[in-house]
C-alpha cells in the first residue's frame, strides 16, 4: 500500500511541475534568419562576424561571411545586431514579426571602425 501511495505521489508532482519553467514552441513554430555580412566599403565578407536575433539566438558568419540563425522563436523580434572585430556595431532595431516556417533573408554592411 505504502509502494502505491509512493507512485501516487511520484505522478502527482510531476503532473504538478511538468508545466514549471520556461515553455518551449514546439519545432514548428520556429523561423530562420539568414544572408551575408560584408564590408561596406569593399563588399568583402566578413568572416566571425556575429549575428544576434532579440538577445534570443545567434551565429558565427562563416568564411564567406555568411550565417544562419535558427531556430528564433516566431512572433516579434526587436532587433538584428551584428558584432566583428575591426568593425563597428551594426544595429538595426526596426523589428518586425516571424512567422513559423519563415525565412527571413537580411544582408547586413558594416563599417570599418572600433
């Protein structure tokens, strides 16, 4: 009886805490955002550049400075920001809404600078 009472128990607060923490979309409910980082000034890429979706994903450019941010939750993101030694910051805050499945295409120019 006691062995019932346990398993009882046991099921109860995993019922109880199954829907503590964060909640998870499931993978359908997820979008890409992708293209190339390059030079302003000479249209090279820029390889290691670093592309970050609303402080939520983010991905190293590879050699021909393109990168893949997958997966980004879907429904509004607030800014693209891009980092890379030798360059200034790129930002771009005017946002927009992700839809699931998407694949937003953004081709990011960056400035020379510190």
């Amino acid at each position: 009886m006691e062995f019932v009472r346990l398993v009882a128990a046991v099921l109860c607060a995993g019922v109880l805490f199954a829907g503590c923490g964060p909640q998870v979309p499931p993978m359908g409910n997820y979008a890409t955002v992708q293209g190339v980082v390059r030079d302003a000034t000479s249209g090279n890429p820029i390889p290691g550049a670093v592309v970050t979706i609303s402080v939520i994903a983010s991905n190293t450019t590879d050699a021909t400075g393109k990168y893949k941010v997958y997966p980004v939750p879907t429904g509004p993101y607030t800014a693209i920001i891009a980092t890379a030694p030798g360059y200034a910051s790129y930002s771009d805050y005017t946002g927009g809404t992700l839809t699931p499945g998407q694949v937003l295409n953004v081709d990011i120019q960056m400035q020379a600078g510190t």
